[in-house]
C-alpha cells in the first residue's frame, strides 16, 4: 500500500544547476500537489493539478515548473536552483475537492 | 479568502496532562475542517476531520468540533503519551476550492 511516493528523499544541489522532483501516487486521485515547507512558514502551495495533463499556480510559483503527463505522476521541476529553494518539498495527491490530501514522506533538497 | 489561524508555540507538556490546540478559520461558503499531524522526519497524515458544522471528528484519543458560530476546530486529548510529541496542522478547504488552507503549525513535545 504505498499511497503517495516521492524520488529522491535527500538532494544537494549546486546554484544554477537543475533538477525534477518526482511524485508517483497508486491511489486513482484526480488532483495532486507540491507543496514547500520551510521554518515559520508553514506550508505554502507551489503547484496544483485538478487532472491529467492540467496545471496551475499556486502562493509560490516561481522558479518552478510540473507537469502532469499521466494522471499518476506529478513532476515538479527546477530549471536554475537558487539558496532561497532550499526547502523540505512535500507532494499530495486527492481524491476530489473537500476531500483530505494524501501526503509523501517529502524531498529534502540543498542548493549551495 | 480563506484562512486558518493556530495558537502560537511551541507547547511543551508533562505525560498525561490534557491538551488543546485553538484554530480559528474564515472561509466562505461552507467548509470541510481537518487536523493534520507530522512526525519528526515524516510526511503529513491525517488525523480527524470534520465536514459540517456541530460535527466532531475522533481519532486516536484526540477530538475536536466544528463550532461555526465559534468559526473554531480546536483539537483536544485528554491524556497525551511521549509518543504525541509532533507537528500539528489546522487546515480548511471548500467546494468552491479543492486546495487546502493551513495553518502555520504547531510544535508539541511531550515529556515523560
């Protein structure tokens, strides 16, 4: 029963450089996450998908690209890495609207 | 908009001592209410919810009620264990708006 799965755990990056961030969920949900969580903040909304090839922004979009090419997988990009992304990024996957989200375990990403 | 509003923290308690944690929420129209927990290292998972007003979700030994003349959802444990001691997040979401709106969180630790 793995639920929601996010590849890597752990990542040190370079500034500059660039990477994908993987959310894989076996539950069927329509709508999937990401999520950044930093100290004192909370978590805040990077980008959401209401279904399969649809996206949308959400408190803190930039920087950041995803894609949802199959309803299962929700990818999350990094095109140039700065300091300020280091973060503990977190995906989720629902059923449907008003419904509880299902979370990964998270990916703990450094950027030097 | 929506938003949630917690207690500040962190809050530290002695083993058995009774717990509560204050959200407050504005939101419009009518929305689902949850509880959230993160333990050390982990992911987001799901502790109670509740989906109408004068409803009260259970869980593990905590409770909390949806008081919507209140606009509150505070969650409360009568005897917390060591093993409570995590991250707890009030969260809100509606029909109008699949996203979940949380708070900032709390820190609960407890000691033996």
């Amino acid at each position: 029963n793995a639920g929601v799965t996010q590849t890597p755990k752990f990542r040190v990056l370079k500034t500059g450089q660039s990477m994908t961030l993987l959310c894989a969920q076996d539950m069927n949900h329509e709508y999937m996450y990401w999520y950044r969580q930093d100290p004192g903040m909370g978590l805040r909304l990077i980008h959401y998908s209401v279904g399969e090839g649809t996206t949308a922004k959400g408190e803190v979009p930039d920087g950041y690209n995803v894609s949802r090419l199959k309803k299962q997988n929700f990818l999350l990009g990094l095109e140039s890495a700065a300091p300020s992304q280091t973060s503990v990024y977190f995906c989720a996957s629902q059923d449907r609207g008003n419904q509880p989200q299902h979370f990964g375990d998270g990916t703990r990403l450094s950027i030097l | 908009g929506n938003s949630v509003t917690q207690m500040e923290g962190p809050v530290t308690l002695s083993e058995e001592a009774f717990l509560t944690i204050n959200c407050t929420y504005t939101a419009t129209g009518y929305p689902s209410l949850f509880w959230y927990v993160q333990y050390p290292g982990e992911g987001l998972q799901l502790l109670l919810k509740a989906t109408k007003a004068d409803d009260k979700g259970s869980n593990k030994g905590f409770e909390a009620t949806y008081r919507k003349e209140t606009t509150s959802f505070h969650l409360e444990k009568g005897s917390v264990q060591v093993s409570d001691s995590a991250v707890y997040f009030c969260a809100l979401s509606d029909w109008t708006n699949s996203k979940l709106t949380f708070g900032k969180g709390i820190t609960l630790s407890v000691r033996p």
